[in-house]
C-alpha cells in the first residue's frame, strides 16, 4: 500500500516537471528576438483606474516575454486632467510613454 502512494507521487511528480520543462522550452523557443515596439490605444472614455490597468497589465506582458520593448499609450482625446495623471502614471513606468496621435506618426518614424 505505501509503495503504490509513493508509486503515484513520483508518477505526480514527474509528470509535473515534463510539463514544467516543457513550458521553459516553449516560452524559450516563442520568444521575439531583440526589442520590440509596443503600442497601447487608450480610448477617450477610459477613466485613469483603467488606464492604469491597462498599461500596468501590458508592461508585465512585455516582462513575461523577457523583452525590453517599449509601450506607447496613445491619447485619443482624454481631458485635461486625466491626461496629467496618466502622464505621472507613464513616468513612473520604465520605457512607457504617453503620446497624441500626431507625436505618434513622429516617434515611430524617427526610432
């Protein structure tokens, strides 16, 4: 009876660390290579909680994809004040910006 658990956890556990070998080699394997461009459209309705989530939700995909990339928020029509915010926002963010769609055309033609 004990060998048979013992039998099952190491079957457990090793089907575990295929899976987990697996993965490590996909992510390795599906990786972009070099530095990529980002862009994040933020719609004129978004209020500054969901911009927040937005640009924090697309800096951690760049990490998980171990590129140094940068995110270009796009402002396409926000207010005065939620602009102000979202820009303290973007500063405190590493390679993140916060551009109106005629800074747009020049960052991505002059990079």
């Amino acid at each position: 009876m004990f060998s048979a658990i013992m039998y099952a956890l190491l079957m457990i556990f090793t089907l575990l660390g295929v899976v987990a070998a697996i993965a490590i080699v996909m992510i390795f394997v599906m990786r972009p290579r070099g530095a990529g461009r980002f862009v994040v459209v933020i719609p004129a309705q978004a209020t500054e909680a969901d911009f927040a989530a937005r640009l924090c939700a697309a800096r951690l995909r760049v990490g998980l994809l171990g590129v140094r990339g940068d995110i270009i928020a796009l402002d396409c029509g926000m207010n005065e004040q939620s602009r102000l915010q979202c820009e303290a926002l973007c500063q405190g963010l590493d390679h993140t910006k916060l551009l109106k769609p005629e800074e747009l055309l020049h960052e991505l033609t002059s990079s």
